[in-house]
C-alpha cells in the first residue's frame, strides 16, 4: 500500500472552501470553490484502503473510490480519472449532486470511527474538473461503427449515460426529448447553486461530439410515435423519467400562487438560463418580496427553499410532517438551508390553504411520530387542537413525484406499467413486454436518485447491446426476452 495513505490518524477532514451564507444568498453561484491539488491530495490520503470498502457498496455505481483515492493522494489524476469515469458517466456532477452523506460518504469506514468521513464527493468532482480543464475528456470514438441503431427517449441522466455507452459500443444512438435542451432534471430541475449549467452543457456537447444525435422538442405520442420509433430503430429506451407531481388534498389548494416544485425550479433555472419567462417576470413564479412555504422535505424541497432565498424572499419556511432526523432529504443540503436562512416547521402538516383569488395564509396542525410504517420510517399522526397559521403569499408543493400514464402519453396502449404506474420490465433485461424496448431510471424504480438513473443507464446499454447481438445472430425472439 502506498505510503501516501492512512493518513486520517493525523489529517483532519477538511471540504473545499464554502462561500459564507450572506454573500451566497444573493446569487445563484455554486457555494462550494475548488480544491488546489495539494489539498485533494491530502484529502485523498486520509482514505484507510479498506480491505471491504463499505463507500464502493453504498455507492450504486460501486465505483472504484479507494483506487482513485490513493492515485489523487500520489498526484497522478489522469489515472484518477479513468478509474472513476471507468463506472460513472458524469463523475463531475454526481461529485456535486450526490448526496454523499447518506451513500459513500455517509458508510466511510473512518467516518463511523469518529475521526470524519473522506471528501469523496469533492474529490471526485475535483478530478473531472481537472480532466476538462487538462483535455483529457475526449469524445467517444467507437472501435467498429455498426450499422444498429437505438432510439432513446429521454434526455435526461439515464438517457445519456445509455447514450454515451451504446456509441462506445459502436451503435448509432438517437435520442428524442420534449424539452429544448438536453438533460432534464439536471438542466431544469436542478438550481446552478448545485449544478451550474454550464457542467450539463460541456457533457451534453460531448455526447454530440462522439456521434449522438438529439431530436429535441420531439413529443412521443405526439411528434412521433412510439411504433415509428420501434421501426426506425434496432431496439427503443424510454429513459423518460418521473414528472408528475404528488398533490395534496385540502381546501383551498386550487388557489393562486400555490404551484407545483418543478414548475417553480423550471422557471428559476430557464431564467438563469436567459430564457424569457413571462410568469417569472410578472412575478407570479417569483419568491421576492414574499413570504414563501415550501411543502415536503426531500432534496426538491430543498432546492425550493434555498431558491426562494435568492430570489430574495421576505420569508421561508419549510414545512415537513416529520423530524430533522426522519427527513428523506441530505443532512448536508439541510444544513445549508438553515445558514441561509430558511427557517424548518418540524412536525407539520398543511390542512387548509386561505386567501381570495391568491393564497394569503396556510392552516397547518402539529404531528407526532407513532409506529413505523411500511417505509420504515415513523408514521407522523395529528396531534388534536393543534392547528395554527402561516403567512404565505407563495407556497411550493415539493412532495415527490409519480410517473405520467405513458401508455395514453405514447398513445400506446400495449405498453404495460405497474399498479404504481412505472413501467413493467423484466428485471434481468429491462425489457418491457414490448419487444426490443427498454426501459431505465425513474420510470421504472420510481422518482429516485441521479447517480441511479446513471447506474440503469449503463444497465439498460449492456442488455440492448447483447439484445441486438443475439437479434443480428438470429436468436429467437421468445429466447431474447427470456
């Protein structure tokens, strides 16, 4: 082992520089600077080397994270790098979007010992960021071109990692997506104060520059269908992942200014991004000068309360019908709200939202946690005359997302999805029940984690490509679904 490593006995952990909370409220910036490379290194070298390491279990892309850990400590980073893109698609933004306090991070050998986990996170967004800066990244170039073709629909994480790994597999890859630009969440859904979108462009560009080509603004059901796509192409990926926001049922809900999270973020992020946003600039998706609750306490919840705060917010409150410790949401993102100014109702639930045309306040009760429920979390209860008000002339629900009827979406009714609404697959292939299409990320596990939508993925792109092998090597159709 080399002696650059073991060293946590003696090094303390230490993040890249965080920007204070009163300058960061103010701007859509990223809140963490960079590493210089001596203090990766020194970062890197804490790592114990562990002869099971329990961050590359947690990690679902179990990444090589010792490996490249000990290459950062010796200062070799080009090697770093190819070890950790040898796994992940985009290290450079599951290093900042991750929450890495409950995957790898959260399971560091050295962090359950007391002495602080590794910086895994920023040491993996600091060696892709050095790859870019150095032109190390370069454009996928296929050994052999094939004459197969995959169609993809979704350009979202899931639908790019596929993407990158079929082109490296020699297949040509197209890939259709309502939206004007390519990544989804990531693009729209995502604040720049996680993800600058600059980082999404740079890895969109890439995909184009190894051969990929988008079709933007194409609707399947509508532009194209779906059986035009299974036509035209060797094998289809519906990587369309979940958009359709979870509701709440209590009276007054229908009133303005009472507007789902992703429509909130999407406007945020398009203005950032120069679009023209008539509902943001007449104020209606705006949180200055208001008093702003959001609803939910997941990683959208938080990208909605620390939105509202640049915005310049009167007031932000999240209201969550849990405890800190019961939150599906980073500990980290929570932590950060707080410096920012966000104030948390714990164990609290709205039941009535007041006000005329607009919302003005929100009637909510105190709960309390009873027995666990089939989550395994516990169950909040009402807590009887309990009921008091908030101000609010904006609220936000961030309370999870479910996927949209994509049978009636795709006007294909053939398709078949899961009482919850995901698509069926076979689990071993990822196919559906429709023959030679494929589907991956959120839309079949449910609204779930980027550094997932990676993982099936790259899944979805091996099982396509050995479906297509065996198609082109005339293996029965009954055989390839098995």
């Amino acid at each position: 082992m080399s002696n650059n490593m073991l060293k946590f006995v003696n090094v303390s952990q230490e993040m890249p520089d965080k920007r204070d909370a009163e300058v960061r409220r103010s701007d859509f910036d990223e809140i963490y600077g960079d590493y210089i490379q001596e203090g990766a290194a020194r970062q890197a070298s804490r790592c114990s080397q562990c002869g099971v390491p329990f961050c590359q279990i947690h990690c679902p892309l179990h990444n090589n994270i010792p490996d490249w850990l000990m290459l950062t400590a010796e200062g070799r980073l080009r090697e770093a790098y190819e070890i950790s893109s040898a796994t992940n698609n985009m290290p450079e933004i599951c290093g900042r979007i991750c929450p890495q306090d409950r995957l790898c991070e959260g399971n560091c050998v050295i962090e359950q010992a007391g002495h602080g986990t590794v910086t895994i996170g920023s040491v993996e967004r600091y060696i892709t960021d050095v790859a870019w800066k150095n032109g190390w990244i370069k454009h996928v170039v296929p050994v052999r071109e094939l004459d197969s073709s995959v169609g993809i629909v979704g350009a979202g994480p899931a639908g790019m990692a596929a993407a990158e790994q079929l082109r490296k597999m020699g297949h040509q890859v197209h890939v259709y997506d309502r939206y004007d630009r390519v990544g989804g969440l990531l693009i729209y859904g995502i604040p720049n104060f996680k993800l600058e979108k600059q980082i999404v462009e740079r890895r969109a560009q890439h995909l184009i520059d190894s051969g990929v080509k988008f079709h933007l603004q194409v609707d399947v059901g509508d532009t194209v269908m779906l059986d035009d796509l299974r036509e035209r192409h060797n094998a289809v990926l519906i990587a369309t992942g979940v958009y359709k926001a979870r509701d709440i049922k209590a009276p007054g809900v229908g009133l303005d200014n009472i507007v789902p999270a992703m429509t909130y973020l999407t406007a945020s992020n398009r203005k950032g991004l120069g679009d023209t946003v008539p509902a943001y600039d007449s104020g209606a998706l705006s949180a200055r000068d208001k008093h702003v609750v959001v609803i939910g306490g997941g990683d959208t919840a938080m990208d909605c309360v620390r939105t509202a705060v640049r915005q310049g917010a009167r007031s932000v409150k999240c209201l969550y019908r849990r405890d800190r410790n019961n939150m599906p949401g980073s500990m980290r993102e929570v932590s950060n709200a707080e410096e920012e100014g966000v104030d948390f109702v714990w164990l609290s639930a709205p039941n009535a939202f007041d006000g005329g045309k607009a919302v003005s306040t929100v009637r909510a009760h105190r709960m309390r946690l009873g027995a666990r429920d089939t989550t395994g979390r516990s169950a909040p209860v009402p807590l009887e005359k309990s009921q008091f008000t908030l101000d609010a002339d904006l609220v936000v629900k961030a309370l999870g997302f479910d996927p949209e009827p994509l049978p009636d979406l795709f006007n294909c009714p053939d398709l078949q999805v899961t009482n919850w609404g995901t698509v069926k697959v076979n689990h071993r292939t990822l196919m559906s029940n429709l023959d030679g299409v494929f589907a991956a990320g959120d839309i079949v596990r449910g609204a779930s984690l980027v550094v997932w939508a990676v993982r099936d993925g790259r899944d979805a792109a091996a099982s396509i490509n050995a479906y297509i092998g065996a198609q082109k090597a005339g293996v029965p159709k009954s055989a390839l679904a098995a």
